[in-house]
C-alpha cells in the first residue's frame, strides 16, 4: 500500500518536467528566428523585412525569459535559453569585438544631414573631427551646401554633388556622373544617386553615394518597396561598374540583415566590428546608414555623437 506522502511526491515528481516547457519553448522559438530569419515570409506585409530591421533586439529575450526560467525553477528552461544565447552570439558577437589596431588606408564618414539641419556649419566641425578622407552626405539643401562646401574645404577641398547627396574628398575627384535609382513612379528631379573616382595614393576607387527611399510602417506591415526597387537599381550600376574597388556610402534605410539589401550584399561586402546604430539619434535602434565595400575592406564602423540631424554620423576605416 502506497503511503499518501509517497503519493504527493510521486506526483510531483511527474509534474517536474512540465516546469518551464512555455519559457523553454519561447527560448526555441527565439533561437529560430535568430538562425532562420529569412524563413519569415515576407507577404503580408513585408514581415520577414520587418524582424530582420530589428533583430538584435531580438536578444533581449534572453534576460526576460532567464527571468522567467528562475520563477520557474526549471532547469529546462535554462538549458534552452542556451540555444538563443549561442544563436545571439554566433549572429552579433562579432560586432561587439574591440576593432583592434588593423591598418587602413581611408577613413570614410558617412552622414545623413537632414535637410531641416539648423546647423550644417557645427554639423561640418564634428566630422571633421575624425579627419575624414572622403565624406559622403546625404539631404543637402541647395541654402545648406555653401556652408558645407566652405566647412569641409579645409580638409576635403574636392567635392561632387548631385541632387541631394554629396561627396567630398582630401583626394582628387573626377569621372562624376548621377546614377538613377528612381523607383517607378518617381519624376526625374528626385536624384539621390551618385558616383565618382577618387584618385586615392593606393589607385582609384569608384565611391557611390546613395539615399534609397524611406520606409514606412502602418496597418498593413512595412512599406518598403520602392526602397527595395531602388537597392537593386544600385546594384546593378554597381555590378557594371568598371573600376575594381568601389566603396558605397549611404542611407540605405536598411540594415545589412533586411533581405531588401540582398541585391547589393551580394556584391559588397559590409563592415567589421561594431553596431553603429545611426538611428534615430535621440535613441539609435537600428544602423540603417550603411559603408560597404568591393575588392576593399571596411575594417570597423562606428557611430558619432549627434548633430543637428536625425540620424547619427558613421565613420568607417577602410583598407583598400
């Protein structure tokens, strides 16, 4: 006859395994994401888009549900929560290495200005600050660009511009022409595209300068499809381009994870360590300005205090 206590604990000793199996299978389902992203489904509503534009923030679901797991007092879940850990780590951890001593050749600044910037001047001193070789901006004003082409002169007293974004360069520049990244629909004074040769002592670079259109989130998931027409656009006068090395530069308003990139991920490479996050400067969440690279390496990327615009500045060493 079995005793009432040894009942109990019999009992329990049943139930011990379900502890934590919601936690354990929400660390399995983040880990997923994390590895398998691109399994999202991009319809409806560019949802598959929408995750990879935020997915390092993916990770911190680690802290909640180790939280969670400790309530529990499972230890299933907590050997779960290692799957999303690893998947975090194995994705990012890279980013967060300390960028070394590793040498390059240019040092590149990237910075979308905004085109309500009240001061383009003090905007110029702080990118000087990192003695830039080349820097690339986007919304630039026809009443801004004085200011800018006298800030940077000191420094990079050749400049390039087309429409709204502009290049400017310690080196010589020559072969400027517009590239056309006009998605359908757009009239032909919206000009964003650029790109130029700049004779740098390592050889010459073919430099691309970009604003691909913005995105929108609303009821009906992320609007990202002219911004996606427009990324292959670039990629194709990226892949014609004759000149081997190339750097692009850019606010692409999109992170290097969102397959709407994949058109030019394919054929550049990204940056080294660090997240950069660009945007928005009040609370950087995403870097969705962009320095990425052919037959070049861009050894490490890092963001800068803010300016008068929404986004953050990037500076990037790159080695040719």
């Amino acid at each position: 006859m079995t005793e009432p206590g040894s009942a109990a604990r019999s009992r329990r000793r049943i139930r011990l395994p379900r502890r934590g199996r919601v936690v354990a299978a929400c660390a399995v389902v983040t880990a997923f994401l994390l590895t398998f992203h691109r399994a999202v489904p991009n319809t409806p509503g560019r949802i598959g888009s929408l995750l990879e534009t935020f997915l390092p923030w993916l990770g911190l679901a680690v802290p909640v549900l180790l939280v969670a797991a400790a309530l529990r007092r499972s230890v299933t879940a907590l050997v779960a929560l290692l799957l999303p850990t690893a998947a975090w780590l194995g994705h990012f951890g890279p980013l967060l290495l300390p960028a070394g001593d590793e040498p390059h050749d240019i040092v590149a600044v990237q910075h979308n200005v905004s085109d309500v910037n009240a001061d383009p001047a003090g905007t110029a001193r702080a990118l000087l600050r990192e003695r830039p070789d080349i820097v690339a901006l986007e919304e630039v004003t026809p009443e801004a660009l004085p200011v800018y082409a006298e800030s940077l002169a000191a420094r990079c007293p050749h400049r390039a511009v087309v429409g709204t974004v502009g290049l400017w360069s310690a080196h010589p520049i020559r072969d400027v022409r517009p590239v056309d990244i006009r998605p359908h629909g757009i009239g032909p004074d919206w000009n964003r595209g650029m790109r130029a040769t700049v004779r740098t002592p390592e050889g010459d670079v073919a430099v691309y300068v970009a604003h691909l259109p913005s995105v929108r989130l609303g009821v009906h998931g992320l609007g990202s499809a002219r911004r996606d027409e427009s990324a292959a656009l670039l990629a194709e006068a990226i892949a014609a381009e004759e000149v081997d090395r190339v750097i692009l530069l850019g606010d692409l308003n999109a992170t290097v994870d969102d397959r709407g990139l994949d058109p030019l991920g394919s054929r550049l490479r990204v940056a080294g360590p660090g997240m950069a996050f660009s945007w928005p400067a009040a609370f950087p969440v995403a870097r969705i300005d962009q320095v990425m690279a052919r037959s070049a390496t861009v050894v490490d990327v890092r963001s800068l205090p803010a300016t008068g615009s929404d986004h953050l500045p990037l500076v990037a060493r790159i080695r040719l």
